[in-house]
C-alpha cells in the first residue's frame, strides 16, 4: 500500500514538469523569434552595406566618365561590383539552385539581374501571391539618372513588395 502523501509526490512532480515544458516552450518560441529577427537586421545591414559601396563606386566612375560601367552595374552582382565578400554569398547563377534555398544566403540571379536573400527562418515573411518564389527576396539595383550622363543615386531596392516583421 503506497502512503497518501507518496500520491501527492506524484501530482506535484507531474504538475512541476507540465510547467517547466510550458515555460520552455514558450522561451523556444522567443528565442526562435529573435534569431528570425536578428537574421533580418542582419539582411537589412548587408543591403546598407552595398548600397553605400555602390554610391562610391557610381561616384568613383561619374568622376572618371566611366559611363558604361555605371550602366552596367544594373545587370552585375552588386557584391562583384564593390569587391565586397561575404562568407553568405554564394556567387552568380542562372535562377536559383535547390539545393540552397532556405539557407541563410545571398545570390546573384544572372537571368533576372537581381540580388537574391534565401532566408533561413521566415516564419514571420509574407510574399505577394504572384511571386514565384515566395521563399526568395528579390532585389535590384536601379540607377537614379537626372540627363544622360549625370547620375544622381544608386539603390538596391526590393524587386517584390514583401513584410518581415518577427515583432507584430
């Protein structure tokens, strides 16, 4: 015959564990949340990052009056453009290769001519219906021209709208 305060040890263990998997689950949930999070800012940073090497680059051929070359830049990989290198960059292909997606990495789509993001958590990333990637954020870069030959900007703006908000 088991006592009846052994009984209660019992439900109070049981009670104990039911509440620590609750707890844990909800700090796995947040934790998950903020490494979504972190990888966005770190997605958002490597766009500033080329985004302001390309102005220096478009300042540095208008000064030179390498015209082509600035013209070129719409249809190369920003990361060949600056010289910049990334351990997530993957290199140029034609579209996207399956065997990466979902990886955390960057691309450069020669056929379409745009940066692409292959997120690796994007539980809080919603695309438009009609993009035919909807795990890919796409990218290009777009040239600001004031006449033929003066050149005001360049930005790498999003090829398709999209929202990545971990925090609602």
């Amino acid at each position: 015959m088991i006592p009846a305060n052994r009984q209660r040890n019992y439900v109070q263990s049981a009670v104990y564990v039911a509440i620590a998997a609750a707890l844990a689950a909800v700090l796995l949930e947040r934790l998950l949340t903020y490494a979504e999070a972190a990888e966005k800012a770190a997605m958002e940073g490597t766009v500033a990052q080329l985004n302001s090497a390309l102005y220096v680059r478009l300042a540095y051929n208008s000064l030179r009056g390498e015209y082509p070359a600035i013209e070129a830049m719409r249809s190369q990989s920003p990361f060949a453009v600056t010289r910049s290198h990334s351990a997530n960059y993957l290199g140029e292909f034609d579209g996207i290769p399956e065997d990466n997606r979902g990886s955390g990495k960057w691309l450069y789509d020669r056929q379409r001519s745009e940066l692409v993001y292959l997120p690796n958590l994007k539980r809080h990333l919603t695309m438009p219906a009609e993009t035919p990637e909807a795990d890919a954020i796409r990218f290009r870069v777009e040239l600001v021209q004031a006449s033929r030959f003066t050149y005001t900007g360049v930005a790498i703006r999003p090829a398709a709208p999209y929202r990545w908000e971990p925090f609602p």
